[in-house]
RNA sequence: CGGGGCAUGGCGCAGUCUGGUAGCGCAACUGCUUUGGGAGCAGUGGGUCGGCGGUUCGAAUCCGUCUGCCCCGACCA
C-alpha cells in the first residue's frame, strides 16, 4: 500500500472525548472515528487489525473442530420469551418492531438462536459433539459506553455454543475451548491471565475469564502464582482465619460522634486505623432490610452479598429513609450493637476485639466493643474483596491483585436454554435427552484496543507482530527529488510485497519528521529508511518500533531479517 | 437512571461574567523556498457560535426549553 493512496488522517492533537491511552492512539492514529456514543467506525488502517484478530481467532477455533456459522443480528421476541429473558434483560436490549408491530431485538448475544437452530438440527447423540461459532456484530445498550472501543454499544465478538450429551461431554468441550482461547491470546502476543469468574446474567455454572493485563482494566484480579490461583476479584474467596479471637482488653464505651459520618472521620478522631472499626451496610432484602457488617477497611463484595438467603438481588443499598425507619439512625452511625435487622457479619469481623463502630444512634458511637460481652459471637460469611495479601484458598500463599480487560468468557451453561427452548436428541436407548451447553465469547474489537493498552509509548501504538496493520514501513528520505532513493524505495517495495510482507510504502512528498512521526504513531513493527546517504555506503537503516536505536544494514541484511521476523 | 461538566470551522481552544466587527493554534488548499525527527514565508477556502423560543434597536454572550457529548456510580465481550 502506498500511503499517498491510503487517505490515512492522523492527528496530532487528542480529541477531547478520549480519555484512555488505547482510545486516544485509535483516534490519533486514524484506526477509528466515532458516529455516536458508543458507536464506531473502523477505517481502513482499523480494519486491518481487527481482520488480523478476526483471522487468529478463526484459525484456533476452527483446529479446535468448532463450526462457524452466520445468525442474524436482528432476532424475534417470541424466541427470547420462551428463555424467559424478554423480560428479564431490561434496558441493555435494544429493542425495535417491524412494519407489522413485531417485535424484535438487536442481538446482544445468541443463545436463544443458537439453541433454537440446535433442536432444529440435532436429532441424534451421533451428531453431537457440535460446537459452532460466528464472528459478528452485537449490540448492547450500555448504560455508560466509554473508553472507545473498549466498552462501545456496538461492538464484534466471537460467540462459540457447544452442545454435548451429557456433562462429561461439556466439561471436555469447554476443556478445549479454555486451551483454544490459550492458544488465542498466545498468538497474538498478548500478556493475560485466565481467572475464575461469576456467570452473573448468562446463567450456568462454571466460568473463566481471559484478561488482557493492563493498568486500565476495569477488573481487579486476585491471584497467586505460587498456588496457581487466579480469580475475579468478584469471586475471589475469603475463609474464616484459624486465629482465636484476641481477649478484650478495654471497657465498652459510648462517646459522642458529632458530625462523624465515614470510617475515615471516625478515625481521625479516635486516632485509630481503619481496621479496628467496623461498618455496617444496610441493603434491600427479600423480607426487609439487612445488615452487613465488614471491618472498616475492607469493601463489600456485591456478587458474594446478593447470593446470601434473604438479601435482595441484583444487591441494592436501602436508601436514608429506610434505614432510618428501621434503626433510628442514619448510616454514619451504625453498628452491630443492639441491631435489630437480620444481619451478616463477614469473616474477618470474626476476629476483632475491642473495635469501634456506630450506636445506631445519631452522633454517637462506641469504642472498646467485644464480642461475647457485648454482642453475641457472630457466625461468619464471606462478604468482602479480597485485598492484597490475604491467604490463597489453598493456603499455600497470599494474593497479589492486577487489573485486567475481560477479553474472553466461557461459561458451561448447562442445560439452562436447552431446556427452556426444548432442544433435545435422542441418546442410544432413543430417549430424548436434553443437550448440555457451554458458551464462549470473545470480544474481537476489544482486543484491538486492549492490546494498545499493553503496548505503546509516548510516540504511538507499538503493535505486537501479528496484530500490526502493516509488517513493515519503508520510509524513502528525499523520495521526490533523488531517482536513486525512488528507485530504491520501489525495489524493495515490490520485493517485500512479493515475499508476501504486507508493506506501507511512505512515498508522499513530506519532510522525514512527519513520516517517522506518522510511522511511530501508526505503530508498525519494522521501518526501513532509504536515504541517500545511506544509499552512498549501500546501506539501508533499519529499525524495530520496539528498539531505540537504528542499525545500517546492506539490502540482503535487511531481507533476511524480515524473513527470519516472519518465521518466528 | 442519579450526580457533575461541556457544546464556537476537520481537531484543540479563546471570546460569554460586563450584549455591538467571530478570533487564535493545528490541519487543509495554492505558490515559492526548504528537506534525516511533526519546516519557513506569502496567500486561500471553510463557522446560521448544538436546536427551538424569548428579552433587546442589536444575542456566541442574557432568560427559558430541548438535544447531543464527556466525566463519577450500578452492567459486561
């Protein structure tokens, strides 16, 4: 490709809507331009690394013996009323009717089509194991799209659904997909980490998550290399430690507060920490409110309270009114002491003595609580975070925490849509048998960006090889007024492009700043330079968008090394 | 959806408080000079100042209203 054909704009100034280094280098860089919130569009310099993507990912999958296949992305309402899911998807759904009043929805995701084209289709326990994919466009109405391409309301991803006999049969489909989607972000150059997870909406039992490690990851991961642990942070465990409860050593108190509203007030008046303070969250339940009671220090964990018998999912914090109803107090003064409600105290409050909390009464607290003395000894659940060196479920290490980008998601569903939708075969003694289902996504355009987020610097986008728009860039210096550099340049051009190297030729009219800038900025892998000073020694510069410094090369060298680049 | 902010040429911004000629930088276009790290000079094009309504002799500027976008929270590939 020559770039003087190419139409590519960048930009040297940021537009103010970016906000993360990925979706500001996508903007800069011309790979992307937004139409709408959450909507984008992949200019031709864009495309070429989401085919690049898209190419990997159908490569795994299919040596994986998976199928692909097209659905549409517009689906019919009757389909997702029998998985009961019309009216359980809410707002996300983007829905819409036809010229006949039907109604429709933009496919966020394919369950309900795939299940309904597997009862269709497969009759007999011969067929099965089947697991078919597509790579397609999805929809979903985010409440706050952001951070371009990472979060967008319309975004590609690769769905997979396997369909197997029995349990036996899903747990080895999933088993071939947790190592196709291994081999995925491996080969594209990417540094993740496979985590347990929550199933959260799609329903089903286990679930993985592939993350792509980054600083601006959404996710929190908890793991521990020694004990080969990794989890969400949402569903990383807390156990009960095996430390006896220290002694009381101080006298239950109760002190005016005045205006002591959070933890952090609190201790900056008692001249405590954090840990020896315990808070107490008040959340909607299913029978009235509930009280959770954490140490002051720790968060609570959303996913682990919603689960617990009598609390109110998706979890909801009871509002000012309710608890004042219900305690006489607002929530900077509450506390465990006397509590009314049903409450659930979290592991690590199990181990506390002499700890400071509210009155649950306005303007005061107290300081010196125990247990056993002053309220009874809790049973403990788990129901925070996990933070950085806590123990391992194991026990064989503590915890670090990373953040990550959720790439990629599989789930063994079970038979959730199949019985649901009816999608049965007939085993060897002919009876019907509902089919076991597993499902894999991964997010195609989210890697796009969350490969940027590993990898650039203060100069531009540094493609991992497989990833990259174009493999090399020959930068001619003078291209317009030497015939030995144009000669040059157009050699080596058509000689990459032969050996099948996918080639930015940088033949505009511009002064060589501007080019290396562009060339940075784009972020392709190997840059040739040919100058005429080079040219006198017949030597080109070569240099990787990794490297910081050039090396002269003779013409030969230059070849060889892209040819041994592309082997590895 | 709740809270905060913004809306002025393609991009980044000033001007708004205190009403009166729409401006700067980058980008684009033409010409000349220049050519190894985002060049210089001269010139050119492009904006109903987000929409609608109001106040006023006069509105980018004041008032009302609507829309769009961004940021902070619950969702997710």
């Amino acid at each position: 490709m020559r770039f003087s054909e190419f139409a590519l704009t960048t930009l040297k100034e940021v537009p103010a809507e970016a906000e993360i280094v990925s979706h500001k280098l996508m903007l800069r860089a011309g790979l992307i331009r937004r139409l709408a919130s959450g909507l984008f569009t992949w200019m031709p310099l864009g495309l070429r690394v989401l085919r690049k993507v898209e190419a990997v990912v159908r490569e795994e999958m299919d040596r994986a013996g998976a199928l692909e296949l097209l659905m549409p992305a517009v689906q019919p309402a009757e389909l997702w009323e029998e998985s009961g899911r019309w009216d359980q998807y809410g707002p996300l759904l983007l829905r819409m009717h036809d010229r006949h009043e039907r109604e429709f929805c933009f496919g966020p995701t394919h369950e309900e089509v795939i299940t309904d084209i597997a009862r269709r289709e497969l009759r007999s326990y011969k067929q099965l194991p089947v697991n078919y994919y597509q790579i397609q466009t999805k929809f979903r109405d985010e409440i706050r799209p952001r951070f371009g391409v990472m979060r967008s309301r319309e975004f590609i991803m690769k769905d997979a659904y396997s369909f197997d006999i029995d349990r036996d049969g899903m747990q080895a489909s999933y088993d071939r997909m947790h190592d196709a989607y291994a081999a995925i972000f491996e080969r594209l150059g990417l540094k993740f980490r496979i985590v347990d997870a929550d199933s959260g909406e799609i329903g089903g039992s286990r679930s993985q998550e592939f993350h792509v490690l980054a600083d601006s990851g959404e996710d929190a991961i908890a793991y521990c290399d020694e004990d080969n642990y990794a989890s969400n942070i949402e569903t990383a465990e807390t156990s009960p430690s095996g430390d006896p409860r220290p002694d009381a050593s101080q006298d239950l108190e109760k002190f005016p507060t005045p205006g002591v509203k959070t933890i952090a007030e609190l201790c900056e008046m008692l001249g405590i920490t954090a840990g020896q303070t315990i808070k107490t969250l008040i959340v909607e339940g299913t029978n009235g409110p509930v009280a959770l009671v954490l140490r002051g220090d720790h968060e609570l964990n959303a996913v682990k309270a919603q689960k617990l018998e009598g609390v109110a999912s998706p979890l909801m914090m009871a509002d000012d009114g309710v608890i004042r109803r219900a305690l006489g107090a607002g929530a900077g003064s509450l506390g465990p002491v006397g509590m009314t409600l049903p409450v659930y105290f979290d592991h690590a409050v199990g181990n506390m003595a002499d700890f400071s909390c509210g009155a649950n009464e306005d303007g005061f607290h107290y300081k010196g609580v125990n247990f056993e003395r002053d309220l009874p000894a809790p049973d403990t659940v788990d129901l925070r975070n996990v933070v950085e060196g806590d123990p391992t479920p194991g026990g064989k290490g503590t915890l670090s925490i990373a953040r990550g980008i959720e790439v990629g998601h599989i789930f063994q569903l079970g038979t959730k849509y199949s019985e649901a939708l009816g999608a049965t075969v007939q085993d060897e003694s002919g009876k019907n048998q509902v089919m076991e289902m597993g499902c894999y996504g991964i997010g195609i355009t989210r890697i796009v960006g969350a490969a940027i987020e590993q990898n650039h610097d203060d100069n531009g986008i540094i493609w991992p090889g497989p990833l990259a728009p174009f493999d090399v860039v020959i930068v001619p210096i003078n291209m317009h007024r030497s015939d030995e550099v144009r000669e040059a340049a157009e050699a080596l051009y058509s000689e990459l492009g032969d050996l099948g190297f996918e080639v930015l030729l940088d033949d505009r009219d511009a002064r060589p700043g501007v080019k290396f800038a562009d060339a940075e900025l784009v972020g392709i892998p190997h840059r040739v330079v040919i100058g005429d000073r080079g040219l006198a020694k017949g030597e080109y510069e070569y240099r990787h968008r990794r490297d910081t410094d050039s090396r002269d090369l003779k013409r030969e060298e230059v070849l060889n090394l892209l040819k041994e680049s592309a082997i590895s």
